[in-house]
C-alpha cells in the first residue's frame, strides 16, 4: 500500500494490514457493498452463423427483462435480431449512441436465476482465461450484498473480516453505500458527462457519513456515491469528478492504481493533485506495484 500525504505532499510504502493504523476515533470507512453478478453471456445469432458475446450492463424495465447491454461482435447486430444463450431468446430492440444495445428476454421466470446457470463472470479484459467456479467468491468483496455490478469495486477486495474488525477496534464507524459499477466507471472519456451509474446510500449510512469526522472512502465508487448524495442526487449518477472539484464529504480515499487517461484517474487528481499523482505512480512503477483490479493499493490521507 501506497500511501499519499496531501498536505506534506510526501509518500512512504507501507502494507495494506496497516491500514487500520491511519484511522482514529471519529472517523467513518465508507464501503460500496455492490455484488457482481454473472452478466457474461454467450450465445449465437438466430438464423446467422457465429458466436455472440453479450455483457448485460443494467436492467432497464421494472420485471428485469430489459437490458442495456455491450454486445460483441457488435456492428453485426440490428435491431429486431435475436439471440439464443442456452435455449432462452433475446431480442435487440434497440441501439445507443456508444454502441450499447437494448435486449429483451423471452423467458417467464427469474431472470436472475437463470443468469446464475448460464452466466459467466465477467472477468476483467486483461485475465486471459475463462472464469471458473472460484472467481465467483474471490471476485467479490467480502462485504459484497446488493447483487447488480458488472465489475468489483476493487478497492475493496483488499479487504478482510480482520481488517475491519481492527478499524471497528480503533474506534471506527463503517458505513455502506451501493453503487452498481456499469460502463460509467470504465468506459472511456467522452466529453463531459459519463453514463449514469445505480446507487443508493440507506438513511443509517447517511447519518454515520455526514456525522463523521472524516470519511475515509474505499474506492472511487464509494467516493461518486458520498459525493452525488451530498450534491443531491438520487437513484442514479453521472458524476464527473476531474480537476477542479470541490470534494464535499471525502476526507481519504483508498484506491488501487488506474490506466492513464481515465475517470478513475481524474478523480484521483482531482482529490490529491495531478502532478502529485502522476509523480507517485511513477515511484510505483519503480518500485513494484501491481496495477488493475487485483493489484495493490494506494491511501491517500
């Protein structure tokens, strides 16, 4: 674990089982307890030859039907196609402005339960292999509830019931937001705005966030939901954070090291300082640190 001064504008490495050492009475860890659920499928074109990928992003209809999906090979797609995973049908009703897709399922029954037969987790691009049965635990957070996330909120996987068994010993409060990680948090910057994302702070977190003394937010997730609560938001965000941000509630913030040129990164900047940043991850790569989901970690306080 990296870990960034702002104000002394310094840096020391340490390990991730210290963390509990840089909290104290008063303060508040904010976790995102959003589940992965297994939104990978394939299957094949009616009527067409060759395979499909479709990666379910949200429901988009109150029976859990409709989806807004990434589908590949994508440009082959049109609306009114349909496309078989396992025996059950879907149908493209309609196409994005990124090159998403909306699906309907034909299938009377739950959806989710049939998601859990034939669905995959969709593990990040970079694994090169097909899931397994133990990626569905070891791609989770140990706090993990409110199944709807197309990716884990990786801050959060360093974590263990010892970890947060020592923050609640060194007197702190831990609160639970829900942010459904979709394509808002990974997609690619396009303008000004990203794609609004599920999210949901129950009344009880509310409270302990806004009586802390500090929040400390796992993950950048975490932080576009503290932020968008206290900018009155509900329900969904679009929440930009970039340079220039007038950060609200956040007072420290663990993350895991990002790719250049991504909100994840911009939301870093924003909250510690470009130059700072990029100078720490220039030590990281000097020094070691693993990237990307399954990667180390950095506190900044």
């Amino acid at each position: 674990m990296l870990v960034l001064y702002r104000a002394e504008r310094r840096w020391e490495d340490r390990m991730f089982r210290e963390f509990p050492q840089f909290l104290g009475r008063g303060d508040c860890v904010v976790l995102n307890d959003t589940k992965v659920f297994p939104s990978r499928l394939y299957g094949k074109r009616v009527g067409f030859s060759g395979a499909v990928e479709v990666l379910l992003l949200h429901p988009i209809s109150e029976d859990a039907k409709t989806w807004t999906a990434l589908v590949h090979p994508g440009r082959k797609m049109r609306s009114r196609e349909r496309v078989e995973f396992g025996g059950v049908e879907a149908e493209v009703i309609a196409r994005g402005e990124y090159g998403e897709r909306t699906l309907r399922f034909h299938y009377d029954g739950d959806l989710y339960e049939l998601l859990h037969k034939i669905g995959h987790v969709p593990l990040p691009p970079y694994i090169k292999r097909g899931d397994t049965a133990e990626d569905s635990e070891r791609y989770q957070t140990v706090f993990a509830r409110e199944e709807g996330s197309v990716a884990a909120p990786t801050a959060g996987l360093h974590f263990t019931p010892e970890i947060l068994d020592a923050c609640r010993a060194a007197g702190v409060e831990i609160a639970y937001v829900t942010l459904h990680v979709g394509l808002g948090t990974f997609q690619p910057v396009r303008g000004e705005k990203l794609h609004a994302e599920r999210f949901y702070v129950a009344e009880e977190n509310a409270a302990m966030i806004r009586a802390a003394h500090r929040a400390i937010c796992a993950g950048t997730t975490s932080v576009r939901a503290v932020e968008s609560l206290y900018l009155g938001k509900w329900g969904e965000t679009d929440l930009f954070i970039r340079p220039g941000f007038e950060f609200q509630r956040t007072g420290g913030m663990l993350t895991n090291f990002h790719l250049p040129e991504s909100s994840l990164l911009m939301l870093v900047c924003a909250f510690a300082g470009r130059e700072f940043v990029l100078s720490a991850y220039e030590h990281a790569v000097r020094a070691g640190y693993r990237f990307y989901s399954y990667g180390d970690c950095m506190l900044v306080v």
